[in-house]
C-alpha cells in the first residue's frame, strides 16, 4: 500500500535550488534508508515528507495532498524523530514523551489518563520507564534518541521519518537502535531513516533511496541500490559490497587512500 | 539516574515516584497560594494610617457578612482607607504581579530563551511613548491611559511587521530584532517628547510615570481592567501544553501536531494585551517577568503547566511585597520600579544557581 507519494518535488532555501524533480513513494511496512553526502538535500526532503516545507510539486499521504491535512491529523499518521539536541529548558524524559499526544488533545484541555498510560507503554516499549524522571538533557545521545523514539509511538502514528537516527550514538547503541527499528518495523510500522552508513542500510532496511545534490540517483531495493558503483558515484569513494556465508552483506572501504575531499562536493549551509 | 536505579531495587513504580512527585508539588502550590492571602491580608493592615486589630475584626466581620453600607456608616474613615484606597491597590498589586510573570514565562517559552522578558516585542516602549504622548498633549487621565495602550499594541504590531518582511528566515531571531528595532525607535521617540516637555510639572509627570507606581490606580481603573487581564491570564495558562512543545523549536512542534502559528498569534497578542494594561494602570514596572519565571522554574522544572500558574502566585506575591516597602519604607513613596530592581536583582543572583537548572 501507497503511504506517502511524492511527485515531482522541487524546493530552494531563498534562491538555492536544494532539489530537483524527486519522485519517491513510501509503502506500508518499508523501512527506507536515505542516503546522500552533506548537503544533498536529505534533510530537506524528510522535512517535506513531514508537511513542514511547502515544495513544489506534489506530495500525497493515503492519496490525500499533505496541505489538506490539519497539522494534528498529520501528526497522527507521520511522527518526527529529530536528531538527539539539547534543549534549553530542562523538560523530564516522561514530559517529552507526553508531547507526543499534544495531536490529539483539544487545544484547551489537559492530557487525560489515556495520554499519560500512553506515554507510560511508549516508554516502556524502548525499556527506559526507569529514567522516565530524569531530566532529558541529563541522558546520554543513545538515550535520548530512545526517548524520542517513545515519542513517536505516544504519537501513534504508523510512520516514523528519523533523522539520521544513529548520529552520535557509539557502536552498541548504533547496533540496538538499528535493531529496534527492525524490530517496530516487523509490528507494522513504516522507516524512513536518513543515514550516513551504508552498512546501517544493508543491515536494516528493504529499499535504499540515494541523494545527490538534490537529485535521486536511485530508489530501489538494498541490494540492487547499493552496489560499488553506485556508491562510488555518490561519494567519490571506493568501496566492495561483501557478503558473509549466511549472505549478511556490508561495505568496506578499499582501494588506494588518496585523500581528496574535492570529491565531496562542500556542505550547502542551507542543510 | 543512580536515585532511579536505587528505585528500582526497591521496588517502587514510575507511577508511584510519579504520585509522591505530583503531592510534592501540590503542597507546595497550596503554600504559595496561602502566602499569596496572607501577604494580601497583611497589605490591608500595612500603613500610614494605624489600624488596630479590634477595629478592623470588627469592620471585617460587618463588612463581609454582607453589611457593607453599615460596616461604612460606622467606620468612614475605616472604610475609606480599607475598601477606597488599599484594596484596589492589592488588587491591582497581585493582578499586574501575576500578569508581568506570566507573559514573561510565555515569551522565555516561545522565543525558546530564558534572558528574555515581556517587553521584548517593544510593548512597553510603545506605552511609556504613549502615555507621555498624552501627559505631553495634556489630555485627561483616561486619554493617557488610552494613549498608553494603544502605543503598546502598535509597537509590537511593529515588531510583527518587521519580521513578516523577512518572511523566510528563521522567524525567531527576525521577531526579536524586529522588538529590538520597534523599542529603539519608541524610546527614542520618548527622548524627543521627554525634550520638549515642560520641565516644572510634565517632564517630572513623565519621569515618575516611567519609574512605576501603584499610586495611579485608582479603583474606577482597577474595576474596569481587573476583568480583561485576569481572562487575558487565564488563556496564557491554557496554552500552556503547546508552549512547551513550542520551546522545542516550531518545526519540531508543528511535527507534534501543534499549530504554531496559531498558538503564536494568540500567545503574543495576550502577552501583548496584559503588559499594556499593566502599563496603563501602574506604569513600568520591571524585573518582574524576567526573574520570576526563574524562579518558578526552580521550584518545578520547565514543564509550563505548572511553572506558569506558579509565576502568577509568585509574581502576585513579589509586587505586593515590594508594593508594601515602597508605602511604608520612607515618609514618601518610592517608585516601585526602583524598588522591584533593587529587591529583585539580589534576589535573582541568589537563585541563579538553583535557577541554572531550569535551563542549559
């Protein structure tokens, strides 16, 4: 099933053209991994998915244009899990995860039991109910990650965007994360994850999507997308797709370690 | 985390830390609003003309038993101080209090940074030029009073215009210099008015005015804005929810379904509307919406339901306090603009510590 759809998808910050003619669609149960180098747009085009930009174009969840949606109903198909960030007032993780039911609270009133037992099955569905009190900007990146993670499901929304979900995590929360979201993604919800890795890619997701200065290379199947070549056209590097004898593929890096970062064309302020 | 882990140990639910946490905090709002009757009741008794207790138990007890006209046959002069001159004036202490720290909570919430207080979008600006513009044009008392809020809205009006010029940028940075630009500009239009007044009674006027004083309500201003400030109030406690999510950034917000520009739109123009009348009925009075939201914060973290309803109690307990010392501190009264600054600054390095961690 078609969940998100979108058409020919233009947009610039100010006179900076950031994408051109994207076409892409979202199926249910999908875990889509986005790759692309520093400034190809990734982050742009996930804001957009969100109904947060408004592009050119088209963009459709369930058939039905995004601008037609109110914002609270949007929110209750497609959650938006930021890259972990500090926040300026100290917010516990238990409040956090709270907000995720702001869509569905009338403007006036409270959070009802529901929203609060809500919040409370959300955290403990990403085993963090212990730190629920803490302040959020006390918890470590992996931590926060989860707790925006329980966000989303508070938020019941059946669509997950992630922004580069794994960014500042070390190794062991890399990995759990990764197998947390095969592991949602097997309960029925939908990944759209931007992602620096290609090994994070093959590992955990059906369809790779590739970015490049705001065009889309490829979106297709892991392993039909993420071949050496494509991805030495993306970055610029040399890489050999391997494959273990149980058929688990990764990436590694090979070839002669020329260091030539013109190859990477220089981050875009704007993303 | 370790308290946490400990928890565990022993047993105890999220739930149950939840519920002894949620107690916690309801006695400590019940304090707050018995200090905030029992500071009231102490300003009735505070000033120059004494009052002993037999009289006023006996005053009180006709007064609120529904025997008001006997209560003032017997005891005018009691009746006079009381009920004409010090309730008003208590009234319109918590009222102005409570509404200057709430607006300054919203505004540290919205524009997601805790230095910032209600007279960033230029409000109080605008009013101080309009009230001299007033004093200057010798229009009566309510015409001032008039002037003064009409020249607050226009200042942030102002402020919005300016920002909606740079439509794409990021917005929050735009509408705080637009505030920047919008109380440059009234201040500067005060120094000209501040110039030409007549230095031997308006120019004195205009400076007392700018210096705060609860003196000018009087209880025909106090009855008529009683009624707007405190719904004006009440809606910024409603929008509480969403004004946190808001202090996560507007995309992250509008991501959780919250209608920024809307909350927005409604958060400023009350914010907007209770400064004004806070204006109009006391002069400026600051500090208040810059320090008590710290506070508030320190006593019950950043989640604005509860730090809101906490800076009203708190800010109607500080202005009545400091009201107090400016009647009764010197033979003449001391602008209370002076007196929230020179009490408020010690108190505000004080609790920056503990304040420190309401925010990072």
């Amino acid at each position: 099933m078609e969940l998100i759809k979108a058409r020919n998808v233009g947009f610039s910050y100010a006179s900076q053209r950031v994408l051109h003619g994207i076409d892409f669609t979202l199926y249910a149960g999908d875990v889509v991994s986005l790759l692309g180098p520093n400034g190809s747009g990734k982050s742009t085009l996930l804001k957009i998915l969100l109904g947060l930009y408004r592009s050119s174009g088209e963009v459709t969840l369930l058939g039905k244009k995004l601008q037609h949606y109110k914002q609270a109903e949007l929110a209750q198909h497609i959650a938006y899990v930021p890259q972990s960030h500090n926040m300026p007032f100290t917010f516990t993780a238990f409040d956090v995860v709270l907000m995720g039911r702001l869509a569905y609270c009338g403007m006036f009133s409270n959070y009802s039991k529901v929203d609060r037992n809500l919040a409370h099955d959300a955290l403990e569905k990403v085993a963090m109910s212990a730190l629920a009190d803490e302040p959020f900007s006390n918890l470590s990146g992996g931590q926060q990650q989860l707790v925006l993670i329980a966000r989303a499901l508070a938020q019941q929304a059946h669509i997950l965007l992630m922004d580069e979900p794994v960014n500042g995590l070390d190794y062991g929360n890399q990995i759990r994360l990764l197998r947390l979201i095969k592991d949602f993604s097997s309960q029925g919800y939908t990944f759209l994850k931007t992602t620096h890795h290609p090994d994070h890619a093959l590992y955990c997701s059906n369809r790779v999507a590739l970015l490049k200065r705001g065009r889309m290379l490829a979106c297709d199947g892991v392993e039909r997308v993420l071949t050496a070549e494509n991805i030495a056209t993306l970055y610029g590097v040399e890489v050999e797709i391997m494959c273990t004898e149980q058929g688990e593929r990764f990436c590694l890096p090979c070839g002669s370690a020329s260091i030539d970062f013109k190859a990477v064309p220089a981050a875009m302020s704007a993303a | 985390m370790v308290r946490a882990q400990a928890d565990i140990a022993s047993g105890v639910t999220l739930q149950q830390r939840q519920e002894v946490r949620l107690r916690k905090e309801q006695w400590v709002f019940f304090v707050l609003v018995m200090l905030l009757l029992a500071v009231m009741q102490m300003s009735l008794l505070l000033g120059k003309y004494p009052i002993s207790a037999d009289e006023y138990l006996a005053f009180a007890k006709l007064y609120v038993t529904g025997h008001g006209a006997e209560a003032a046959q017997r005891f005018s002069t009691l009746y006079s101080v009381l009920v004409e001159i010090r309730l008003p004036r208590i009234i319109a202490a918590s009222i102005i209090g409570a509404a200057l720290a709430v607006a300054g909570s919203t505004f540290q919430a919205m524009f997601v940074n805790p230095l910032v207080s209600p007279g960033l979008l230029g409000v109080l600006a605008g009013a101080s030029f309009g009230a001299a513009l007033g004093m200057v044009l010798r229009l009566p008392w309510f015409g001032i009073q008039l002037a003064a809020f009409v020249c607050g809205a226009l200042a942030v009006a102002l402020a919005l215009l300016i920002a909606m010029i740079y439509k794409n940028s990021r917005s929050v940075i735009i509408l705080i210099l637009g505030g920047v630009i919008s109380s440059s500009l009234f201040t500067a239009l005060l120094s000209v008015l501040k110039y030409t007044a007549d230095p031997y009674d308006t120019l004195p006027a205009i400076v007392y005015w700018l210096m705060g004083s609860l003196s000018f309500c009087d209880s025909a201003t106090v009855g008529l804005l009683f009624g707007p400030m405190l719904a004006a109030l009440i809606g910024l406690l409603l929008l509480a929810k969403q004004l946190n999510a808001l202090s996560l950034g507007d995309e992250e917000a509008r991501a959780l379904g919250v209608n920024v520009r809307r909350i927005k739109v409604i958060a400023i123009t009350l914010a907007t509307l209770i400064s004004a009348l806070c204006v109009v009925m006391a002069g400026v009075i600051g500090w208040i919406g810059l320090i008590i939201p710290h506070i508030a914060r320190m006593l019950f973290g950043a989640d604005n339901r509860k730090v809101l309803p906490a800076s009203a109690l708190i800010g109607a307990i500080f202005l009545l306090v400091t009201d107090n010392l400016s009647r009764t501190l010197f033979i003449n009264e001391v602008p209370i603009g002076i007196l929230t600054s020179l009490v408020g600054i010690p108190i505000f390095v004080l609790v920056l510590k503990n304040a420190r961690e309401g925010f990072k």
